[in-house]
C-alpha cells in the first residue's frame, strides 16, 4: 500500500547548507565533465520520450533518462564511485608532488604509480561496489568490496571481473557498512562509502557530485523544463544528488520532486517524520535490492531535508510491474530494460496518479511533464528475465519511439 507523507520540516525550502551547496554546485559538475572525459563510454545516456504512456496516464509528457547505459556498467552508480576514488587519487597525487595535479593528468604512469599503493574499499548491495571497482582498475588502485548476503552471485561476479576482492559479510547493507569502516581502519585503508554518518562526509559528497552529470545532461536533451521528478531512494545519495542539483540550478523554479523508497525499507520517509535521521526497523527483504537500506545518509537527508516535497512508499508488487510495463510499451514508445530498483521513480508516480487528491494536491494533472531516471538496466540478468519473461537482449531489441 502507498503512504504518502509532505515535507513538514522547518528547513523545507531553505537554502542549502554551504557544504552541501558546494558539492552540488555548477563548478562541481564541470569537474564531474572533466574526469568523465577521461573514460570510454563517456558519452550521455539515452533520453527517452514517452507520449503513449504519458496519454495512458493522463500527463503531458513523459520523458525516461536510461542510466543502464552508463559507461558500460548499467547504473547511475558508475556516476559516483569511480568518480570519488578518482578525486581521491588526484589529491593524494597533489599532495606527494607537491603541486596542483589536474584532470588531464589522473592517467599518467607518474599519478597511476601513486594510486597503485592505495587501497580503497566499500560496502555494496552491487552497483555502487561494481564502479569502485572499475575505478581502482582504471587508475591501477586495489579495490577491496564488502557484500552481504543479500546480494546475488551474479552482482558480485561483476564486481569480481574488475579485479577486486571480495570480502562476504553476514547480515544486511547496513552492516556491511559498519564491517568496511571497521576493516578499513585496522587495514589503513580508504572507506569509499555512497553514504555519510557523523564525521564521514567529504568521500561521500563526491560520489553524490558525481550524480550531477545526470541533471546536466538532462536539461541539455529536455526541450521543456520537467514539473515534476520521482526519485527512487536507499540511502538517499542519488536522490539528493539530483534534487539539490535542480534546486541550485533552479531556484525557486525547480520540478517538484518526489522521494519514492520500498515499504520494507522507508528510512528517509520515517526520518522526515521524525524531523531528524533515524534507522528504520528491518523487516523482510524487498525486491529493490539496491534500496533496501535501514539508515539514511546524513548528508542525503540535510539535502532532501530541504529540496524535498515529499516522500512517499510503494509495495512489492509494484516494481515488477513497472518493469514489464517498460519492456512491453504501448505504441510506438521504445521499450526499456529496468532492473528491480530502476524504475521505481515511476512505480511512485503512478501510484499518485491513481489517488486524485493526492494528485491535486502536488499539482499533478494532465499539464505536468514528468521526468524519471532509470537508474539500473539489468544487472541480475537472469532474475530480470525471471520477472519479465524475457532476456534484456530481447527487450533492447524491440525498435520503436524515440531517444536523444
């Protein structure tokens, strides 16, 4: 069942924290062009446009930012991982030579023989894992994945193809997060985590800095500015990223946005209703693997805390659902391959449309454009055709619609 809960906290549509602002700022995301230049793959990822299902659901348009093609890993995630460690590799290499190391220069045999003695590791549900390691493997680093026993064997053979090690961890995201801090520290080892806690938050504001490419890329291939955006959320990272990044850009003219998580995992609605971070209780495991997190970030929710209007849960069945909607679309919309958690956005969205009041209430209607970011193709390939009764491949081969 959805539950659906407004922004009412005192912060709701302030400024930006300086520190966050920072982060999410227009300089911060033409650093984000400059190292994303570097890498193959680097081009923007598809913006699709839906007319047939923005007519089904009675909206003015829909449009779908298809990150399951970024940089040949098939999430958002490459976005940021990668990105931090990359950073982090310039500024160590700046600070043993002595001087200011730029962008151009992350990929010679002087900075790669310096982030070839240091070690970075992570705790992951998959994605965020798989781009810490393909970053260490670009600048010749070690990368060090700790994956608890939510996450499938194929998710950590992926990670594993880049050459990291593997470190397995019982119980949940949360406590692969406390195991790889704790690790780390005895190791002398870079946490690289996509979330924040008290005193940990420089690395994770570089990994959301590196979601800002999404927004960017966005505007340049939107023709008309999006009135509304649903962002999927575990943490919070990516949905900060995004929100905080409009509303900089923006102003008091950005899209009003929407934070949808699982009902088995809601940290960041239960924290709004606190007022303040709180851990949620586990339950049972959700089928959005990638969101089923306990904990919000710290640094996501002082964001969201302020960019959000609000926040909003959807149940299990939805997210299959939604990715055979994708993947069997109507008339001449192009067909999109979705994992579990990467259309969630539009399983929330829909949910609202089906509730008039609530619809009314956030002004959605038949004049709203709505923009949603696919964050994940199929990176389970066969859990995917399990739910959708076909494989990726046949699903991106499917021709129709069209993408910029």
């Amino acid at each position: 069942m959805m539950n659906y809960f407004f922004n009412e906290m005192p912060q709701y549509q302030s400024t930006l924290a300086p520190q966050d602002a920072a982060v999410l700022s227009i300089e911060g995301a033409a650093e984000v062009r400059r190292i994303l230049d570097l890498r193959d793959h680097s081009q923007p990822t598809p913006m699709h446009h839906l007319p047939a299902l923005a007519a089904q659901l009675g909206v003015a348009d829909i449009h779908i930012k298809d990150e399951g093609h970024r940089l040949g890993l098939g999430s958002f995630k490459a976005l940021g991982g990668a990105y931090a460690l990359m950073r982090l590799v310039q500024a160590e290499a700046s600070k043993r030579l002595g001087r200011c190391v730029p962008a151009q220069d992350l990929l010679t045999s002087e900075v790669r023989a310096i982030a070839e003695q240091m070690t970075f590791a992570c705790a992951t549900d998959g994605n965020h894992g798989r781009s810490v390691a393909q970053g260490a493997q670009i600048m010749g680093a070690r990368a060090v994945i700790l994956v608890h026993s939510g996450v499938s064997d194929a998710r950590i053979q992926a990670i594993a193809n880049f050459g990291a090690d593997i470190i397995r961890v019982k119980g949940n995201y949360d406590d692969s997060v406390t195991e790889a801090s704790r690790v780390s520290a005895e190791k002398g080892w870079t946490v690289l985590s996509d979330t924040s806690w008290p005193g940990y938050e420089d690395i994770p504001g570089l990994v959301m800095q590196g979601y800002t490419a999404i927004v960017q890329e966005a505007l340049q291939q939107l023709s008309d500015r999006p009135t509304h955006v649903f962002l999927q959320a575990g943490v919070g990272g990516f949905a900060a990223a995004i929100a905080g990044h409009f509303a900089v850009i923006e102003g008091e003219h950005r899209p009003n946005v929407t934070v949808v998580e699982p009902d088995r995992a809601a940290c960041l609605m239960d924290s709004a209703r606190a007022g303040q971070p709180v851990r949620t209780a586990e339950t049972e495991p959700t089928i959005m693997a990638m969101l089923e997190c306990y904990e919000p970030s710290l640094t996501a929710f002082r964001v969201l805390s302020r960019v959000a209007d609000g926040f909003m849960t959807v149940g299990e069945q939805t997210a299959p659902a939604v990715m055979r909607l994708l993947a069997n679309p109507q008339g001449d919309d192009p067909a999109i391959v979705a994992g579990e958690s990467g259309a969630v956005g539009l399983a929330g969205a829909m949910a609202v449309l089906g509730n008039p009041e609530l619809s009314a209430k956030i002004g959605l209607g038949a004049s709203s454009r709505l923009l949603f970011i696919n964050t994940e193709g199929a990176t389970d390939p066969a859990l995917y055709q399990q739910i959708v009764g076909r494989s990726p491949a046949e699903v991106a081969a499917q021709t129709g619609g069209d993408s910029k």
